[in-house]
C-alpha cells in the first residue's frame, strides 16, 4: 500500500526531469540566439568564442571554421568552383559575372532558413558580412581585369536587389535579397535602387528542372520605368555598372532575367548607354 504510490511519484519524477530538460534546452537555444551580441555564438551558444576575423565577431571559431567559402573559381563566369557546363551552353548571358560568397551546402541551407522561413533577424550582419566578402572579390577582379575610367568614384554605381513575388513576400513578411543588397549597400555608400518587379508568380524554383526554370523565368521580371527613369537621372552618366543581388545562384536564369529586364530598359530610354552588369550572391549551389 505504501509502495506503490512510491513508484508512480518515481515515473512521475522521470518523466518530470525529461519534460523539463527538454524545455530548458529550448529555452537555452532561444536564449543563445536572442543573446548573440552578450558573448554566446550566434550559430551554436558556445560561449568560449574567440573570433577568427572581426567581421565575424558573432561566430565561435568552430562555426566559423566551417563555412564553405568559395576561395578558387573555375568558371569565370557563374564563379562556380568546378567546372561548369551550364555557362558554356548558355548563348543569351545578360551579365558579366556571378560572384558567390559561399557553397550552398547543408549547413548554408540551414542558416538561410533559419532566417528565411523562421525569422532569426540576428543572422542578417552574418550573411551580410559574406555578401561583403564576394563583393570585394568581385572588384578585385574588376579592378585587375576592367580598369575603371579615372574619373570613377565606384566601381558599382547600384545595387538592384532581384523581387520576390507579392506572395512569397506576404509569407516571409520581407524580402532577402532586398536585405542583402540593404547591407552591402550600408557598408559600400553604392545606392540601392529597387526597379525589379516580377510580372508573375513563378511557383518555387527549387522543385523544377533546369529546363522549367529556363522556361519560367524567361520574362519573369520586369524594370519598373519610372524607378529606372529616376536611377538613371540620379547616376546621370553613359557607363552605368550595376549589381543584381540575390540569396542563392543555382541555374542562373533568375539573375540573367533580371539583368536582361535591366538592360532592355535602360537601352530603351538611354540607347546610348554602355551598360555593364554583375550578378552578387551569396551560395552557389
Ligand atoms: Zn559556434
Ligand atoms: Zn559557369
């Protein structure tokens, strides 16, 4: 009679522990995240965190370590780090040269999801940060192999951030690549203009064939006129260089119909124009 109440409160006392190990561990991860600034790594709550570089101050050296920086490139044109039979079939490039800051691999998909679809903003200067880091390769590149005309103050006249459509954007509440491009605008003083609209919703790209993605995107996005007419009369030059932004370069028909969007509109009201455009993104998958 005495015993067995005893068992039940021992299960019960178990099963107590468990629940509340559990919840501490949730609370902790939450805690780690909203603290990134305090100490603790933004990535993984380590709080013996000794920075590798400065601009990523907000990652333990074991996070930082495993970023897939993309360090040597084969294809000069997509940047991709192997070699590339989507560039050498491609006949219509609309731009000069992608730049990705990293690999998009399970850890890069991770980390953009946890920003993209459960909104942990903390992750923004992260992401930005790599984004800055493929720019200044970009420009290296530029300088070494386009040498700007002297009377240049940047190498970039604008940053074009590619739209998400008006669904994708009630779902997320904000648009990613709009943000990346905000960033490396903040930290490069290039203006940001946002003359991209998409003309439909194309559905989500990551579950098509490389032959649909080429056929839906084609005349998937347009250059709003009068926000053209006014970036144009704001840079108020005949060579314009600019910088299509996005989160993820996969096939690369999302950045070439941007940049052809761009180029058919700025041919249209400036014919003379030289107009010279790049593609910066953050993973190459
Ligand atoms: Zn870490
Ligand atoms: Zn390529």
């Amino acid at each position: 009679m005495i015993t067995l109440p005893r068992i039940i409160s021992a299960r019960f006392r178990i099963a107590i522990t468990v629940k509340l190990r559990i919840i501490l561990t949730a609370m902790r991860k939450s805690v780690q995240l909203l603290n990134a600034t305090s100490g603790a790594c933004l990535l993984c709550g380590n709080m013996d965190r000794k920075p590798r570089h400065p601009s990523f101050a907000s990652l333990c050296t074991a996070c930082f370590d495993q970023i897939p920086w993309i360090t040597r490139i084969e294809c000069q044109v997509c940047g991709r780090p192997e070699y590339c039979p989507d560039c050498s079939r491609r006949s219509d490039a609309a731009f000069i040269w992608n730049r990705s800051a990293v690999r998009y691999n399970a850890l890069i998909r991770e980390w953009l999801a946890l920003y993209k679809y459960r909104g942990h903003e903390a992750l923004a200067p992260l992401l930005g940060e790599m984004l800055l880091a493929a720019y200044h390769g970009l420009i290296k590149t530029l300088n070494h192999q386009h040498p700007l005309p002297l009377q240049s103050q940047h190498p970039i006249d604008a940053i074009i951030p590619v739209p998400v459509s008006s669904e994708r954007l009630a779902e997320r509440e904000f648009n990613q690549a709009e943000r990346l491009g905000a960033y490396l605008a903040e930290h490069t003083l290039i203006p940001l203009h946002n003359v991209l609209e998409r003309t439909r919703h194309s559905g989500k790209q990551s579950y098509k064939t490389r032959g649909a993605r080429l056929r839906d995107t084609h005349n998937l996005f347009t250059a709003n006129p009068a926000l053209t007419g006014s970036m144009l009369s704001s840079l108020d030059q005949p060579h314009i260089r600019l910088i299509v932004v996005d989160d993820i370069y996969t096939t690369g028909s999302t950045a070439n119909a941007c940049a052809a969007a761009l180029a058919d509109e700025i041919k249209r009201q400036q014919p003379a124009a030289l107009v010279e455009l790049f593609v910066l993104t953050l993973a190459r998958s």
